[in-house]
C-alpha cells in the first residue's frame, strides 16, 4: 500500500466506567451523532488520509464501516496505539493519535497542531491547552528553556507538578518512523500499571529528539468527556456552535440556548426558528419558513415561506410543500403536503398525500394501520382544493379527488370522486326529557 502524509489513529476501546453505563463512552449519542463520530469528522475534514479505529473486542462490530485494530487487553494507551502497527507501520509519514472522547476537537486545530509539528521537524509533538482546574489532566513539565521535559500523569505527580496549569490532552502527532521503535520500549513503571503513550514522549525528549508543544488558544477545543455532566457540557458547546453557524449564515433563532440543531440539518437565510425547537437529522428547511416553539422536527423537508407552528411533530418521511402549513399540535409522518395546503391543528396526518391549497380541520386523522396482518399500512390520498371538515377520520386506502368535501365528524372508508361532499356518520338522536337527573341523583353522578 502507499505510504500516506497523514495517517490517524483513533482511540476508542476505553469501556468508561465513570459513565456508569452498559454503552462503551466513545458510543454515547451527542446531538445526533455517537461521540467518536464528531473525532472522527474532525479528523477526516483536517485531511486526514487513512484512519484507523483502536476498539476492544466487544465494540469492534460498532465500527464496520472503518479500519479496526482490535486492542485485545486494556493496557493501556500505549499498548492501544501499538495495536495499530501492523496496518500503519512503512504506510504513512506522519501519525496522529487522536482520543474518542473530544468531541470538541475542530479541524481547523488538527491542522494547526500538525503545522506545527511539521514546521518544527518534530519526531512528536503534544497538543497542550491550560486549565484553571487540571484535575486529572497529565501535566506538561517544560525545562528551564520553556521546552518540554516530560509529561506527568495526574496519578504520578507530586504536589508541584499537580500545580502546573498546562496540561497534556493525549492528543499528538508522530513521526512513523520514530514511533514504533519507542512504543518497544514501554514498560509499565507507574501507579496504574499501564503503557502509557505520554512514556514514548519522555523516551524521544531523553533521546534529544524535537518534541514540540502546541497550545490550544481555546481549551474547550481538546477537552475530554468522561461523565455524563462533561457530556452534556459538550453537547452545549456543539449546539452553540451550530447556531452561531446558521445565525451568521442569515436564519434568525430567537433563544439559541433552547434551541437544538443537529449537524446534518439544512438551513436556509430568512427562516425564523423560535424557543425550544428543536431540528433533527437530516431535515431541509427552505428560506422564509417559519418554525415553532416547541416544534420537533425529524428527516423532514420543509418548503420555502411553510409556518410550522407550535407542539408541531414532523416526522421522517415528511415533505411541506411551499407555503403549506402545519399547525398547533400537529403530527405528520411519512406524508407530502402540498403548496399553500394547511393542517392548522390538532390532527395527525402519516402516510398520505395532501394536494395543494387543501384545508384539513381540526382533529382530523389518517387511520392507516393494516387492516389484515401482513398486508402494509394503507395510504391516504386528498386531492387539491379539498375542504376536510374537523374530525374527519380517513380509513386508508383511499381517495380524495379535487374540490371534495367531507362533512365534520365524517369516516370516510370510501374514495370520494372530484368535487363531490362525502357524508359519513351516525344521525343525532335526541331524545326529549331524558337529561339532567340519573336515577333519581341531582345530575353530578
């Protein structure tokens, strides 16, 4: 195989155990993606050119799509890096070792920190940030000259050392060719018993060989996510991240702190998001729509000048046409909305067609679900122009031609031809004087 610039490592095979959960931590969803997916997005947009994943042998399987090593005991972050010799090893210039949990890292910083190495014609370089609380941090131990002498983890340091405020964020890059060799020399001499990369760095630094340093401007950039807080402190720092992107690309959100837009979403200038929405997948919203409060948005597309308005669930599979309307406390699955037709609210509408400039009333649904096991969910077709009275239930399969209406309170069961009014419930009854009092009570029985 040709030899690669850049090759990267992942490392993912830690299980999280501060996580207290069954779900390896690099797996834990965080805004519509797992954690490694944002490292491994970052990663490949810094130009990366391979990648190969480090994973234990019970989440290997999570990562078929990408190239796994398969590091069979926890030893480790050393041990973790070595796994990947045999697929890395004479096959690229340069590798950087990434961990799965930063999920903040940016490509913009990878870029930078390879630059940095490069430019210094380093055999490895650290990526650094300062914190005002270290924590458990390795902390980075520079000379008398401001050069980097070792790194100490937080579990080996001494009460000086834990005072450092720039600390290491197992982030690096290496020279391949300087790499393998020192991982042969890691031993497990510290108070966890381990191979720790950090190691290889003070073997290269005893050698005389460069190392360089390169801090972070911003630490949020590296930092780590190892319990369920970080992990919603996280989540925080993405979702800002990503409206500050769609504000500045021209769409108006009017709290972005209660608003969740995942990465995947496509926004257009001119559309008004209002509070506590919040935008899934793989959904498109064209330029001029209105969207919420409290609307939940999944894989939908949304068509330009469309309101969707508030306790609005759209659910995958729907399309709102230009100018249509889904109103309060409306759910729409799997469906097309025409242009300029309104579901105003209270109803559910999934697996249908509505056609353009179509008026659904109030609590009007689509009963589609199968009427025989086995056979598929029913579809419900409205044609355009078509008056729905409320509370209209459509038993699907069936059609609704052009210019019909149905009566409020209507089942309709059977197709409805083009500009026909279809009328289908029970008659009212009254019956006189049996009101009010029940059986001799006072009516409040």
């Amino acid at each position: 195989m040709e030899e690669t610039k850049l090759a990267a490592v992942v490392m993912a095979a830690g299980l999280g155990t501060r996580m207290h959960s069954n779900v390896p931590k690099h797996l834990h969803p965080l805004l519509g993606r797992r954690m490694v997916d944002w490292v491994f997005e970052a990663a490949t947009s810094a130009g990366v050119e391979r990648l190969v994943v480090v994973a234990s042998r019970t989440s290997a399987d999570a990562f078929g799509h990408l190239e796994v090593a398969v590091q069979e005991t926890p030893l480790g972050t050393g041990d973790a890096v070595r796994s990947t010799r045999a697929a890395l090893e004479g096959r690229a210039e340069d590798v950087l070792v990434l961990s799965g949990d930063t999920p903040l890292i940016t490509p913009e910083l990878i870029h930078e920190l390879v630059e940095t190495h490069r430019a210094a014609g380093a055999s490895a370089t650290v990526l650094a940030f300062e914190l005002d609380d270290p924590g458990r941090y390795g902390r980075i131990v520079r000379d008398g000259s401001g050069r980097l002498a070792s790194i100490v983890e937080a579990a080996d340091a001494s009460d000086e050392q834990l005072a450092i405020r720039e600390v290491n964020s197992s982030i690096y890059v290496f020279r391949a060719d300087r790499l393998w060799p020192v991982l042969d020399r890691l031993e497990p001499k510290n108070a966890q018993g381990e191979l720790y990369l950090t190691d290889s760095v003070g073997f290269l630094v005893a050698d005389g060989d460069t190392v360089a340093v390169h801090t972070a401007a911003d630490p949020l950039d590296a930092l780590g996510v190892n319990t369920r807080v970080e992990l919603a402190a996280a989540a925080a720092t993405l979702r800002d991240r990503i409206n500050e992107r769609h504000m500045l690309a021209g769409v108006t959100i009017d709290d972005p702190g209660s608003t969740w837009i995942e990465p995947g979403v496509e926004i257009q200038p001119d559309v008004v998001v209002h509070p506590f929405t919040v935008i899934r997948g793989t959904s498109k919203i064209a330029a001029g729509a209105d969207i919420g409060p409290h609307a939940v948005l999944i894989d939908a597309v949304v068509g330009e000048r469309v309101s969707v308005g508030p306790f609005c669930y759209l659910r995958p599979g729907t399309v709102l046409e230009a100018e249509a309307k889904a109103g309060t406390f409306v759910e729409i699955k799997n469906a097309h909305i025409g242009a300029g037709a309104k579901v105003p609210h209270l109803s559910y509408i999934g697996d249908a067609a509505i056609g353009d400039e179509t008026n659904v009333g109030a609590g009007s649904i689509t009963a589609n679900f199968p009427h025989q096991e086995g056979l598929p969910k029913g579809k419900t077709s409205v044609g355009r122009n078509v008056r729905v009275g409320v509370n209209t239930v459509f038993l699907a399969p069936v059609e609704v031609g052009d210019d019909a209406w149905t009566a409020a309170g209507s089942v309709i069961e059977e197709d409805v031809p083009p500009n026909a009014l279809a009328i289908a419930r029970a008659r009212q009854v009254t019956k006189e004087g049996r009101g009010g009092k029940k059986n001799g009570g006072d009516g409040n029985d």
